[in-house]
C-alpha cells in the first residue's frame, strides 16, 4: 500500500526517454564550464604547475567514475537522485542525504554568485569610478553586485526549465569565447615554461593531499544528482560513459584554465596570492575588459539556475507542503544572505576552502553508502514499487536504515580525525579514507544483519 506521506515517485520508463548519448556528454560538458571549476584550478595552483595537473587527472577519473555508477542507477531505476537515497537510508533516513544536497546546492550558488558579484564591482569601478573589492570602500560594489545577481536569479528561474536550458548553452558558448581568449593574452605574456617551472612560496604552497580533498569534494558535489538526468538517457553507455567523459572533460579543461592562468598572473605580476584565483580578479590582472566580466556574470547566472532548481527539488522531497516553484524561490533568497558570509571573514578563499572540506567531510560518506547499497548490497535490483511504501522494505525500521546512518556518521567522524593527522593529509587526503570505511562498515553490516535474518528465518 502507498505511504501517501512521502507522496508518489516517478519512474520514467524506457519508452519515455529521449536523452542521446551527445546530449548527455554536452550536458556533462556544461557542468563543469563554468567559473567554479576556473577558480578551483586557480586555487590548487598553489601545488605548481606539474602537481596540480596530475593530481586534477587523477581525482577527475576516480570522482567521475564514481559519477557514471551514480548514472547507471538512474537508468536502471528511471528514478531521480533524493529518491533512490530511500533505499539505502531508510524513507525518512533520506531526509539526511536530502538536507545534504540542499546546503550544498545552495553553497555553490553563494559561490557562483559572489563570484559575478566581484566582476560587477570591476565594471562599476569602470564606469562610476567605484572601489574594486578588496579595496577601501570596495564592500558598495560587492554589495551592489549580490543584489544585481540576485535579481537575474529570480528572474532566470522564473522563466522555466525550457529557457533555462537555452540560456544556459549560450552561456557556455560565451564562456568558451572567453577561455580562448584568455589563454591567447596569457600565452602572449609568459611562457608555458616559465609557468611550468614556477613554484609558489614555500609560506603559501599546497601539499598533493590538499588538493586531493579539495579537487574531491568539488567533484563529487556532482554524484548525488547523477540520476536527475541519466534517468531520461535511452541507452546506457549515455547513462555512463557519457557523463564520464564529459564531467572530466569540462573539468580538466576549464580547471587547467585557472592553474595556467592564475600562476601566468603570479609570474608578471612577481607576486603570489592565493585569494586572486577568482576569474574577474585574473582578467582584471592580465588586462582583459569589461566584456570578460559581462561574461562572467551571464555564466555565473546559467549555472546557478541549476544549482537553485536542483536544491529546490531536494527541499520538496522532505516535504509536500511545498510546491517546486516555492522552494526553488525560497532557496535562492537563502542563497542571498549566504553569499553575505564571506564578507564577514578576512578572505573569500578561506569561506570557500571550508565550504570544500565540509562536502568532502559529510558528502563524501554519503556517496560511498549510497554506491555500496546498490551494486555490493542490493546486486543492483531495486523494488521501484516499493520507494514510497511504509510496508516496502525501504521502511526499516519507522522509516530508517540505522546502519547507513551509524556508518555515515562513523566516516565523519573519521574524517575529522584523519585531518589531524600530517602525514594523510599532505599525501592522499582526508576524503578518500573515510568514504572507504563509509562503505566496508555499511557493507560488512548490512551483510551480517541480512545472515542474521537468514538463520532466525
């Protein structure tokens, strides 16, 4: 019998699905061309030239692979992300990966948009001759820009899914324009040797394992939302290959866009600060005009219409009091007054970097429970009829998988630990390890409890 409290889920059958294998990769593409992954590549700069890129491959084809078994299950099943995490926590239990995803949609939508935020305080320091930010009296233009972008937020949602998809392939056009053009100013100034060469001060520079965690928790902010849009692939290598390549392809170029550019900058400059990783500071640096900042602002604006949508859809499956459209709304004033709290602290880079580790501290576990459940506990065969039954097996007990949430809690708390210790966190990070054992403890569990039924049985 239906549990009418968690209301009805929606599983697209095959026949219903229209999503080719090049509009999966073009989407994948497009989530990582845009100014969060350029100014993620401006901050692990800071491990030179030859870390950062190597350490960027890596963690790239480990988080993406996990990204197309994440895809996989959304064409397997036909259900969207918030809903498959009932199955392994529990119908009530996935309010937790639910809650999740809403702080850290609406995170990178802070992030985005204090990002365009700076680039508009360039263009009125242009026009009316105000302060950059980061200058006395500079906090008028920022504040000037939040404003402006929160108002292109509320209207890029407002017009629908439809035009927001058209919008953004623009956006991602532009961005193109202005990564190629970018490259050619810097290349006309440095050498790829001399950016090659460089090396940040020793005060300032990261080790491998930072970057590690870093470059994780940025990637997998991707992994829960998978399914949203595997869900309507029509054959499954569009469900995995697909996202994998694209995700790693966007990444690695726009991310080796911020190393290159941000160390170019380090060099003319002959001076390395870590807090001017941010785009609108890069082409303010190297010359470029307010066209790279309108830019910049356009696609701070398309990326963040599917930040808002998506932790607005999360929000919905905790409640049916509100509609889709009421929570993508509220979302986004409450990403508002979050793109306030880097004001508050000396740098953005520092709200910025933390904001990574708790991904990677809470996000991270999750992702391993969530991937352990499906392929190693439930061998890939999941009851779609049973994700909205109070007398399905996703009930548990009153609604709760105890043992996921006993193991995702184990891994953070194992998180906080590991970044205690130098030697893991300077070589492979924090991450990685406590996602490990997120998944031995759910899987070692789950397979005791299961036995342990079989002989009462």
């Amino acid at each position: 019998m239906e549990d009418k409290s968690f209301g009805r889920v929606e599983s697209i059958p095959k026949a219903h699905r229209h999503q080719s294998y090049w509009d999966m990769f073009a989407t994948w593409v497009g989530a990582n061309a845009n100014n969060g992954t350029w100014y993620v590549g401006g901050v692990i700069a800071a491990c030179g030239f030859a870390t950062a890129t190597t350490t960027l491959i890596i963690v790239g084809v480990i988080t993406y692979f996990l990204l197309a078994l994440s895809g996989y299950m959304g064409y397997k099943t036909g259900l969207p992300a918030m809903a498959l995490t009932r199955a392994s926590f529990g119908l009530k239990g996935s309010y937790l990966p639910s809650v999740i995803n809403v702080v850290q949609f609406i995170g990178w939508a802070a992030v985005n948009t204090f990002i365009a935020a700076t680039s508009i305080s360039y263009i009125l320091h242009d026009v009316l001759n105000w302060p950059v930010y980061g200058q006395p009296g500079g906090l008028k233009g920022l504040i000037s820009g939040i404003i402006v972008m929160s108002i292109l937020h509320l209207l890029s949602i407002s017009m629908g899914e439809k035009s927001v998809r058209i919008i953004e392939r623009i956006g991602i056009v532009l961005v193109f324009i202005l990564v190629i053009w970018e490259s050619i100013v810097v290349f006309q100034n440095v050498s790829l040797s001399e950016i090659v060469s460089w090396q940040a001060p020793d005060a300032l520079k990261m080790s491998p394992g930072q970057a590690v965690d870093v470059l994780a928790a940025f990637n997998l902010a991707w992994v829960t939302s998978a399914s949203d849009f595997t869900r309507f692939s029509k054959k499954r290598s569009s469900s995995t290959w697909a996202p994998f390549f694209g995700a790693n392809l966007g990444l690695i170029w726009f991310a080796m866009i911020g190393i290159i550019s941000t160390i170019a900058t380090a060099i003319t400059l002959n001076h390395f600060d870590a807090n001017n990783s941010d785009p609108s500071t890069i082409a303010s640096k190297l010359g470029l005009d307010v066209l790279a900042m309108l830019v910049i602002i356009i696609t701070s604006t398309t990326a963040n219409a599917v930040n808002l949508m998506s932790a607005g859809s999360a929000l919905t499956n905790m409640t049916k009091r509100l509609s889709l459209t009421f929570s993508i709304v509220l979302v986004t004033i409450v990403a508002v007054l979050v793109t306030f709290i880097p004001i508050f602290y000396s740098t953005f880079l520092n709200v910025f970097t933390a904001f990574l580790d708790g991904i990677g501290m809470f996000l991270g576990p999750e992702i391993a429970i969530f991937l352990t459940d499906f392929y190693l506990v439930a061998k890939r065969k999941y009851r779609v009829d049973h994700f909205a039954s109070r007398t399905g097996k996703y009930w548990y007990t009153g609604g709760f998988n105890w043992i996921a949430i006993a193991s995702w809690l184990i891994a953070v708390l194992a998180y906080g630990y590991i970044k205690t210790v130098a030697v893991l966190v300077d070589s492979i990070g924090a991450t990685f390890i406590s996602m490990l054992i997120a998944a031995v403890l759910y899987y070692v569990v789950s397979r005791l409890t299961a036995n342990g039924k079989l002989e009462e049985d």
